[in-house]
C-alpha cells in the first residue's frame, strides 16, 4: 500500500493542475513545465513525509 502512494499523489495532482491550468488558459510549454514542477514538488513532499514514518517507527 505505501508503494501506491506517491504515484496516485502524483497522478492526482497533476491532473488537477492540468485543470487549473487549462482554465487559466495556460498553453503550451509553460502548462507542461508547470506540471513538471508540481509533480517533482510533490515527489519531494512524499517521500520526506514516508522517510519521516519511517524513522519514527525504527525509533
């Protein structure tokens, strides 16, 4: 189960950006950096949260 975590997070949120985005009217290269930034940020984001889980159940 904790394996599934970071690729749903990230599937989830980049379809919502791309949603934001396209309602902002966001086009083109700019959308597609926009949700390579979000999905790196969110990568970071889980796998700090699983690494501090981790270390608090080792303790």
């Amino acid at each position: 189960m904790n394996k599934l975590i970071l690729p749903v997070a990230i599937f989830v949120s980049v379809m919502l950006t791309g949603k934001i985005s396209e309602h902002f009217g966001v086009e083109g290269s700019w959308k597609i950096g926009l949700l390579c930034l979000v999905a790196a940020a969110v990568q970071i984001a889980v796998t700090r949260y699983q690494r501090t889980q981790r270390q608090k159940s080792q303790s």
